[in-house]
C-alpha cells in the first residue's frame, strides 16, 4: 500500500458504528471472520470512533492484534459534545483511543460530527491544534472532520482550515437534494476545496437496503440479481473526488455481499444513473422518518426512550401500511424503556441528531398512533 494519501484504498471501507452483537456485547468471533473476509478481498479502510461503544476495543481483537500494522488503515474520531465534557477530558479522547485499539498511531483521524450547535466548541477547546500537533508527532497521519450540518458553514470551516486532509460526508442518493442534509451542496462545497472525501451513511442505516417497494421493482426490473444495497454504495462511489466509501457492516452476510460488486467496482451507467433519478423522485414523495439509527439521540435521553426503534415502528405503518407489525415493533420497543408519551421535550435528542430531525414532534405522532 502506498503512503501517499488517497492512492491505492480501496473504494469500500468497514464502518465499525453496527458491529454484530451477542445481547448487549460485540460478538468478536463474527467480527473476525468479517475483518478477514474484508482483508482477503483486498479491503483495508477501517472507521470507528470514541464514542461508538465497544467498537475501538473490538477492532483491536479483530484486526490490530491479528493483522500487520502496514496491512490496514484505521481511522477513530474525537466527540467535542459529550455531556459535561472539557477541554481536557476532550483530548484525553485521543490516547483513549490509542490505548483501546492498540493500533500506535492512526492512518486518518476525525473531529467528529461538526455542524452549526457545536463546532464552536472544537475551537474553544483548541482541538484543531491538538490534532495536528499529533499529526507532527506522528501519531496521526492524516486529519479531518466528519461533518452534518450545511453547506454555508462547511464552506467557512474548509477556508479556514485548509490543512485539513480531508472530510467525511454523509452522501447517498435519498438525501442527495435533501434540505436537512444537503448532501449535494455539501458534496460540492468539499470539491470546490479540492478536499477527497470518505463516504458515511451511503446506505443511510440500512433503509437504501430497503427500500419502498415501488423502487425494489425499479432496480429488480432492471438487473433481478443486484442487492439494493449495490445501487447505493455504487451511486456514491462513482462520484469525483471520493476516497472510500464507508458501509457499516453487521454481519458476514452484508460483507459477502459488498465485496461481490465492489471488488471490481464499475460505476453506474447511464441507464442506471436515469434508475436512481426516479428512485430519488419516489422516496421524496415518502412520509417516512429518514432516521438512520445512529443511536446519538438515545443516550442523552433523560426518559431513556428508545427513539430509533420507535420510529422504526412509525415506518411500519408510514411507509408499507403494516399496522399489527408496527404496533408490535413499538411494543417490544417500549417493553424495557421509555414509551414516546414519556417525552418530556428536552430536546437533547435534537441537538445530537444528525439528520436534524423533529424528534419531540415525531414523538407526539408515535403516541396518537401507537397508544
């Protein structure tokens, strides 16, 4: 592999956010069998975080105690809004981070999940400077941001920090004219900085894997033997200027199937490319909620409601009509938590929530549906 940076990666990467579990803890031996596969297709980009649980330690049972350290590339982030966090404690993140992946140093690292209610507080905690302090000292190799809010503000952070190497998106073909996520105005900001990109949420948690059935027959109508999941990742791979594209992969089933048309990667064709412009009129007329079960918005909550798995239950019933399915979703989902009429509308679940979604107004509409 080549250490210049954004030659030779390989355009899919193993997001480690949806590791697969025994109960509550990472099943490891699954997570192995997983790395290697990965490794064995000539895989190499690995992508976790501080504050995705258990996923740092995991890969260093997986991967980094079982692999070369020249053989992968491995990329962790820096959280700046935890709860009752300082400056201090904010960078301790880093050497945490060291000491749970084991990995010495990290080929990229990310300041993670910049918008507009926090980005400030990566400033005052000076944490621009501290990584590329680390950055000279060798511990991390490259350095960027990964980054949910607009275009306007993501324009203002490249200009004013141009040394970052590069910037993760979240792009995929349901959000690409989206005006909470702006996927392609941001796209375009990044390119406009000449900035290559790493790819998050092509998949957007799994729904683009499943999607309305009016697309299924769209992409099944055209090629019956493609996974729906091939036609997301394969959108957003084909664009200009992508580094890798991240799919957080939960098992070896959705591995075997990323690597069977990413290890010879060809973009979408014309005809596929006129597929996924109707695909995307057709979820835009949704009434689904475009939530992507990344889980920031349960831990703050003061209720302990379990959000994602709620409106999990309301697409049930939004998206394909299942009532009696949707009714049980929400029951087991409430069975140990929170129910949505236990809201209290804090709203700490908004400030956290990537997709900017109206959580506490979702909440009220999951209580006249479900109870």
């Amino acid at each position: 592999m080549s250490d210049y940076f954004g030659k030779d990666v390989p355009k899919l990467g193993f997001g480690l956010m949806r590791l697969p579990r025994k109960g509550v803890v990472t099943d490891i031996e699954q997570t192995k069998k997983m790395v290697d596969m990965f490794m064995e297709a000539g895989f190499t980009y690995f992508d976790t975080a501080y504050v995705y649980p258990g996923s740092e330690s995991a890969i260093k049972k997986a991967l980094v105690d079982r692999y070369p350290r020249d053989s992968y590339t491995l990329c962790t982030k820096m959280n700046a809004f935890i709860t009752g966090l300082t400056e201090k404690t904010a960078k301790k993140q880093f050497e945490a981070s060291l000491k749970r992946t084991g990995a010495g140093y990290f080929d990229y690292y990310l300041l993670h999940s910049l918008k507009e209610n926090n980005y400030k507080r990566y400033d005052m905690f000076h944490l621009w400077d501290y990584v590329k302090e680390k950055k000279e000292e060798g511990l991390i190799k490259h350095f960027g941001f990964s980054y949910h809010g607009g275009p306007e503000l993501l324009d203002k952070l490249l200009t004013e920090h141009p040394e970052v190497d590069f910037i993760q998106l979240q792009l995929n073909y349901a959000d690409w004219e989206s005006k909470s996520i702006t996927s392609r105005a941001n796209y375009e900001v990044a390119r406009k900085h000449d900035k290559s990109i790493t790819v998050m949420e092509p998949v957007k948690g799994g729904k683009l894997a499943n999607p309305p059935k009016e697309v299924q027959k769209l992409f099944k109508d055209y090629n019956p033997n493609a996974s729906f999941a091939s036609w997301a990742i394969r959108f957003v791979a084909g664009l200009d200027g992508i580094l890798t594209v991240l799919s957080g992969m939960s098992n070896t089933e959705q591995m075997a199937d990323n690597i069977s048309f990413m290890k010879d990667f060809k973009p979408l064709n014309d005809e596929e490319q006129k597929i996924i412009r109707e695909a995307q009129r057709i979820i835009g007329e949704s009434n689904t909620i475009p939530c992507t079960s990344c889980k920031y918005c349960v831990e703050g909550c003061p209720q302990n409601i379990r959000i994602p798995d709620v409106f999990e239950a309301m697409n049930k019933q939004l998206g394909n009509g299942l009532t009696k399915e949707a009714k049980e979703v929400y029951e087991k989902a409430t069975l140990d938590a929170g129910k949505a009429s236990d809201c209290i509308e804090c709203r700490n679940c908004e400030k956290t929530c990537p997709q900017h979604l109206p959580i506490t107004d979702n909440l009220k509409k999951a209580v006249e549906m479900f109870e």
